[in-house]
C-alpha cells in the first residue's frame, strides 16, 4: 500500500494537508526535515503515518499531560502506540517496555527527560526509521518556551545514526528555524513551512479599560458558543470566572492551583460541550482537542507574538468563522518581564530575546496595521498568502481592516502629536507617561502644583 491508500484506509481522508505528503516522503526515504504547520494543520499525521508504514518511529514530546490522548489517537488508527514518561503507573511502564521489547511497538512517545536517561537507545537503535521532535520550538531561546533538556536532545538523537529526524512545531520564526536545525543536527534537512495565516480568525485589539465588563462583552457576542478566556494570574482567573457565572454564562476557572481532578473536570466538561467558557491561565489547552471553539479571549496581553498565535490558534479549528479579541495594557508586559526575571538573572542573549518579544506583542496590539498581515509578517510569511497586492478593502477579518478601530483625521492626529511632545518636553523628561498624561488633561496632582505648570497646560 501507498501512503495515499493507507491515508484513507486507516485515517479515511481522501487527501492530504498541505506539506504533510512531503513530511512522510522525507521520512520514508531516510531524510531529516523541519516541518513548521499551523494548528490544525495535521501534524501528527506526518510521523504517524511512516509508523503504519512498518519501522519504529518515536516521538519526543515535552507535553506528558497530552501524551495519553495521542496515544489513544494513534491506536485508534490502528498503530501499536505507546508511551513512557514519568507520570505512567508501575504497570503501564511495564506494558511499554514489554511491547517495546518484544518489538511490537510502532509508535512511542517519550518525554526528552525519559530518552535521555538513555537505557533506550540499545532497544530503539536497530528498529528506529524515524525520531520526530514535536513543539521543537521548546529547543530556541529566541521561542516561546525554552526548555533546557531540549538543547540535550543531539546528544539523544546521535544514538540513531540511521533514524531521519523530523522537527515540527506551530510556530517558528526564521530565527528560531535556524536555532532548531542547528540544536537539533538536522543534516540538509527537508525545510516545509506551512503558511501561518488562519483566515477564518477576526482578529480584534482593543487597549484594556475595564477588564470584566470588555470580557463580558466579547462572551455575550456568542451566547451558548464555546470560549476560552485567558488571563495572566490565578486571582483573575478566579475573579472573571465568579464574574461570568453570576452574569449566567455557564463557565469554569483553569489554572495550576486548582486540584488534578478540579482540572481534568472542568476540560472533560468543555470538550465535551458540558460548558461553555473556559477561563484559564495559560496552563489551559495544550492540545486541547475542541474544534467548535467560536472565540479565545485575551484578557491579558500574552508574553509573545508567538503565544497569541498558538493560543488563539485554539480558536475555529472546524474551519468556521471565530473571533479572537486580545485587551492589552502595557502593565502587562512589565508583569511579564518581572516574572521571567524574579528567579535568576537572565542571560544577555535570553534578555534580549524577551525584550524583542514584549515589543512585537506590544505592536501587534496597538499597530494601527492589518493584524492578520502582522501575524503573518512576524512569522517572515507573504500576506496575502499568494503574495499578490492587498485587497482593496484587507483582510476583511480584523477589527482595522473593518474600519472598527477609531481613527482621528490627520490634523487632528498631528495637532494632538505635538501636544504630547510638547508636554514631554515641558516635564523635561523627568516624569513617566501617567503625569504627561494627567499634565496634558489639565488634572492637578501634587508633584504638578509644586512644578508650577499647572495654568499653561496645553
Ligand atoms: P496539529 O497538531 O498540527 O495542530 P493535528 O495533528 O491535531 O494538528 O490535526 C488536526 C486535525 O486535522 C485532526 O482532527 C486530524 O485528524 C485532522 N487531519 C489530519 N490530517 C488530515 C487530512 N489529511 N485530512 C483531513 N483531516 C486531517
Ligand atoms: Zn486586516
């Protein structure tokens, strides 16, 4: 059988997504790639695949909470699947490692820490065609989530000379493709980057006023829909989530300081459909597998460009239409940089890669520029997608390019410019933006009084 023909058999698509062809062919045929799609875009298939193809392949992953849901997808394929990491009971570990021995398996996930324990390889060499490294992001300090025992994986994968490696990820910068291949040896790799762009998202950014009552307002947009809110901490998470459910809309908290059983009730209760709203921490979603998610609220500004796409990337994946609002304040992005910061001193490169991220997730939301060609521009991806000019009337699916977001005529706008340059001058620059501000409005604070600028405010 061919990989079309088992594609249909054993999955029962008639077709393949775009690049997945390539990914199994590369495998198939022995050669390393880097395989970058979108979510939803049908990743796993490109590793599962050469698995039904006969050969062992495995599949690190760093998300162990999800690796029970893959496997119970891959079996239900039909593939020997299995896994090994550090939260399986006695028995199950057993289980793996029997049919891992006894060279039933054709597909096991591990964690990078299980491989690198290293009382595999003996058992995997002889067997391996493929070593697939998903959210291989996780090995770039220039992406979203830096894991040290990713940069540890050449030494793993080194073990597997005739092995090909594939790395996949949702999203990677040129700068973090680079970094993949590099950390991960990649020899002359396939290079297949799906486009970023999910053109069935309304993208809207709003500056964050009142927090509730703007949430409130996207979730009473779509009564009885599926919705995830996101916010930054705990205490929000909470304080929204009570909020929603005195409003009526049916709803539930997520976050890391809820009980294992409180968590794993309130996702079977969502992807069941049992409940409407979702409101998490970003500790919510991994994978989550609802397609129907009609909206994914920010109610905080996430961490990186790279984040917003991922988690708002939980939205639509049916292919429907589906909002994706994000409410931002610059206090945010001061939250974020304390919290990378509080543990250790960052590193120069690691401290340069999180100022460049908070400035492009602050530009994003306060651009007054087409936000799915922003998206796709900081992913180095054409917009449109063809290449070809701007519509007329852009992407027809952001609050800007639907003329949602106020403008002020041009000599307004530059009469108010010079307004603020000159109120920053006059303050001399040695006060932030809350005094210009209050300085500009004509509101009396101490510090003014005793500076004598009140009467001559612009
Ligand atoms: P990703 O990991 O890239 O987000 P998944 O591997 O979870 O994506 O796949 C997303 C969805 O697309 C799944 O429901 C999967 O079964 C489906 N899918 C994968 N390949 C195909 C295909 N060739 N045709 C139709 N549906 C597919
Ligand atoms: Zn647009």
């Amino acid at each position: 059988m061919n990989a079309e023909e088992i594609l249909k058999k054993r999955w029962g698509y008639d077709t393949f997504k775009p690049l997945q062809k390539e990914a199994i062919e590369a495998a198939l045929a022995g050669r390393d790639s880097l395989v970058v799609l979108p979510t939803g875009g049908g990743k796993s298939l490109c590793y599962q695949l050469p698995a039904a193809m006969g050969g062992l392949v495995l599949v690190v992953s760093p998300l162990i909470a999800l690796m029970d849901d893959q496997v119970a997808a891959a079996r239900e394929a039909g593939l020997a699947a299995d896994a090994l990491h550090s939260n399986l009971k006695a028995a199950q570990k057993r289980a793996s490692y029997q049919n891992l021995a006894s060279g039933r398996t054709e597909l096991l996930y591990v964690s990078p820490e299980r491989l690198l324990v290293g009382d595999l390889y003996e058992i995997l060499a002889p067997r391996l065609i493929l070593a697939a490294v998903d959210e291989a992001h996780c090995v770039s300090h220039w992406g979203h989530e830096f894991r040290p025992e990713y940069r540890r994986l050449t030494e793993a994968l080194d073990n597997f000379p005739k092995a090909a490696r594939m790395a996949l990820t949702a999203t990677a910068t040129p700068i973090v493709q680079d970094d993949i291949r590099a950390q991960l040896g990649l020899r002359s790799p396939e290079i297949l980057i799906g486009h970023p762009d999910r053109p069935n998202l309304i993208y809207r950014a709003f500056p964050r006023r009142d927090q509730f009552k703007q949430v409130l307002e996207v979730v009473r947009r779509h009564p009885g829909e599926g919705g995830i809110v996101y916010a930054q901490t705990r205490k929000d998470v909470e304080r929204l989530a009570a909020g929603l459910k005195k409003e009526g809309v049916s709803s539930s908290p997520y976050h890391a300081g809820l009980s294992a059983e409180e968590r794993r009730q309130a996702q079977d209760d969502f992807v069941n459909e049992r409940l409407d709203v979702i409101v998490a921490t970003i500790a919510f979603g991994m994978g989550i597998d609802r397609s129907n998610v009609r909206y994914v609220v920010h109610a905080n500004t996430p961490r990186s460009v790279e984040h917003y796409q991922q988690e708002s990337g939980r939205a639509g994946r049916d292919g429907l239409p589906a909002e994706c609002a994000l409410f931002f304040s610059a206090s945010d992005l001061a939250t974020h940089r304390w919290l990378a910061k509080k543990d250790a001193n960052l590193p120069p490169e690691r401290e340069r890669a999180l100022e460049k991220q908070l400035r492009d997730i602050g530009r994003y939301a306060v651009a007054p520029v087409c936000r799915h060609s922003l998206l796709a521009e900081h992913f180095s991806a054409p917009y449109p997608a063809d290449g070809g000019p701007a519509q007329e009337s852009g992407c027809g699916a952001c609050d800007v390019c639907l003329g949602e977001t106020k403008s002020l005529p041009k000599e307004e706008a530059v009469l108010t410019a010079k307004k603020i340059l000159s109120a920053a001058w006059r303050a001399e620059g040695r006060y932030g933006t809350g005094y210009v501000v209050n300085l500009l409005l004509g509101r009396p604070n101490d510090r003014m009084t005793g500076n004598g600028e009140l009467s001559n405010a612009g």
